[in-house]
C-alpha cells in the first residue's frame, strides 16, 4: 500500500495537533512543486516524481539557455543574486568550450590571463577566512597554524593529484573546519538544501557550490563573501594547496599576464 506525505502529515495533525504542522505541509508541497518545474526545464515528460537527487547536473544543462534557469530563479529569496554567480561559473567554463566537445561539469580549460600578485592576493584572502572561521568553531590547533599566516609558495606546475587517503593534511582540517562552519549558517531559503545537488555537481566542488549559494547565507555570518576568494583563483586555473603551515603551495598553469581578474 502507497502512503502519500500529505496523508502522513495529516496523522501527525490528528495525534499531535500542533500549530507548525500546517507550515510543513505546505513546505512539502512547495518543494514538490519545485521540482515539477525543474522536471518540465529540463525536458523530463515521464510520470517520475523528481526528489532532490535528480538535480544533480541540472544546473549544467542551461549553460546555453541562461534565460530559462533566471526565470526559474526570479521569485526565489536571494535568486537573482545566486543565479548570477551560477553564470559566473558558466562564463569562466566557457573559455574552454570547443565545437564537438561539451563538458559534463563546468571546467575552467583556457583560463584568462592574470598577474601572479592577484592570485597570490586571493589566496591569502581565502587563508584569512579559514582562520577566521576556525576561530569562530573555536578550533583553535587550526588557528595556530594559520597564525601568523603561511608563507604562500608559487608554482607554475600542475597542481598534483590529492591522494583519496589523506587524513592529516592541513588542507583536510580546513575543510572539515570550514563545513561545520558553514552548517551552523542559516539560508535565507529551503532552496539551498533542495538544491544542494544541483549545486555541487556545477563541479563536484562544495567550496565552488558555496561561493554560489552564498547570497542565501550572508545575512547569517560576519564574514564577507568569504567563498569569492575560492571562485576567482578557480577561475583563473589556480589552485592552493595546503600540505602544513610550512609547505602551502598556489599552482598556477596558464602563462602569467598583466591583465586585472
């Protein structure tokens, strides 16, 4: 026997008689609803109902059809801001885009032309907001190793591939730190959580999914766009790594030049 939410809610309703439960229903249909709507975007006629798994590489999709995902973020809280910096991504990707060639994900392949000294600004920028964020989750080992802040080394070499069983890295203690920061904020709206797929997938990167949905948690944290740091090294090419304090490297590959980001 299928049991519907509503039909669910309803007995919640009638043991429990609350004065919230009417705001959860309503919360479930509007979600629902949501991802009706991304279902007809996108092309989907099948009788399927769509969950929030569905929205993974979604976003991918409108890279070429831009109008149709800002008509789909007009009425949201904050959409207009976060759709603006989902084109971002799209326009720095779009550099590397080659007839008969599309990427499953946004990747940044010709990066523009940038000085070295607005790269290594940025990155010391990012590296002042984990230390920040660490301060404010009181992990205080981390902010010991990010005082004062690491010297940052520059390399003109491909950034080496990150080892699937590193536990110990510095850079493995700043993103634990920086995600359960990030989980106390409080979005403006349910839609960074029913989105949170579609967002990640833009380049399986949850700094990069950040940066994005950031206008939606603003309002809940002192820091300045502390992600924007993150998105201009990407979209350039450039990648920090931060092995310890004493070994924290910024890979640039493309030629250095004297263009502003």
């Amino acid at each position: 026997m299928t049991i519907s939410t509503a039909s669910i809610v309803c007995e919640w309703q009638t043991q429990w008689p609350c004065p919230v439960m009417p705001t959860v229903l309503q919360l479930i249909m509007v979600e629902s609803e949501f991802f009706e709507r991304c279902k007809r975007l996108i092309g989907d006629n099948s009788d399927r109902t769509w969950c929030r798994e569905d929205l993974a590489g979604f976003l991918n999709d409108f890279r070429s059809r831009r109008s149709e995902l800002s008509s789909l973020f007009a009425d949201i809280p904050h959409g207009r801001e976060v759709c603006q910096r989902v084109f971002n991504i799209f326009d720095a990707a779009s550099s590397g885009d080659t007839p008969g060639r599309t990427d499953l994900y946004c990747v940044v392949r010709r990066p523009k032309p940038v000085q070295a000294t607005h790269l290594k600004d940025a990155a010391t920028e990012l590296l002042k907001n984990w230390c920040s964020m660490a301060e404010q989750q009181e992990e205080q080992e981390l902010v010991d190793f990010l005082t004062p802040l690491p010297e940052i080394q520059l390399s003109y070499s491909p950034a080496p591939d990150i080892d699937p069983n590193d536990c110990n890295s510095l850079d493995v203690y700043i993103y634990d730190t920086q995600t359960d920061w990030h989980c106390y904020l409080k979005p403006v709206s349910e839609h960074s959580s029913w989105m949170r797929e579609a967002f990640y997938y833009l380049n399986c990167d949850y700094y990069l999914a950040r940066y994005a949905t950031w206008p939606w948690y603003s309002d809940s944290s002192q820091l300045d766009d502390p992600y924007l740091p993150y998105f201009k090294l990407w979209s350039h090419g450039a990648e920090l790594r931060c092995v310890s304090p004493a070994n924290v490297t910024l890979y640039v590959v493309q030629p250095v030049g004297s263009a502003e980001p």
